[in-house]
C-alpha cells in the first residue's frame, strides 16, 4: 500500500479500526490507491455516520422521550 494512504489511515482511528476490521480493504487499497473514497463511504457506513443512519438515531431518540413523556402523564393521571 502506498505510503501516504496509509498514513492519512493512521491519523483517522476510525478508519485505523474499520481496516483492521475488513482487511479485504488493505488489498484493494494495495491494488488500486484510487478507491480510497470508496473506502471512506464504507467506513461511515460502518460507523454508522451517514446522514440516514444520524436520522434514524435521532428518531429513535425522539420516540424513546416520547413514549416516556406518555408514561409520566399516565402516571400523573392515576394519581
């Protein structure tokens, strides 16, 4: 693998984990330096970083505070 790859690998931890974690990514680095951007998209989305993934989170969020909310004022009520 080129050196400089490598490099801007070892100053991201998350990519540093993600390649060592799928190291089919280390060989086709090696074979094709150009598909480093590809293998930027697959670690976010291995991180689960992407813009649906940070939605589907916040949702969730959003619907666990709801679903409390709904407890505290059941609660409230029976008293």
């Amino acid at each position: 693998m080129r050196t400089e790859i490598m490099e801007f690998i070892k100053q991201n931890e998350e990519w540093h984990q993600f390649i060592r974690k799928q190291p089919i990514w280390y060989r086709k680095l090696s074979r094709d330096p150009h598909a480093f951007e590809q293998f930027q998209i697959s670690s976010l989305h291995f991180h689960q970083k992407t813009i649906p993934h940070k939605i589907e989170s916040f949702s969730n969020r959003l619907q666990f505070a709801s679903f409390m909310l709904g407890m505290l004022q059941s609660m409230n009520k029976g008293e």
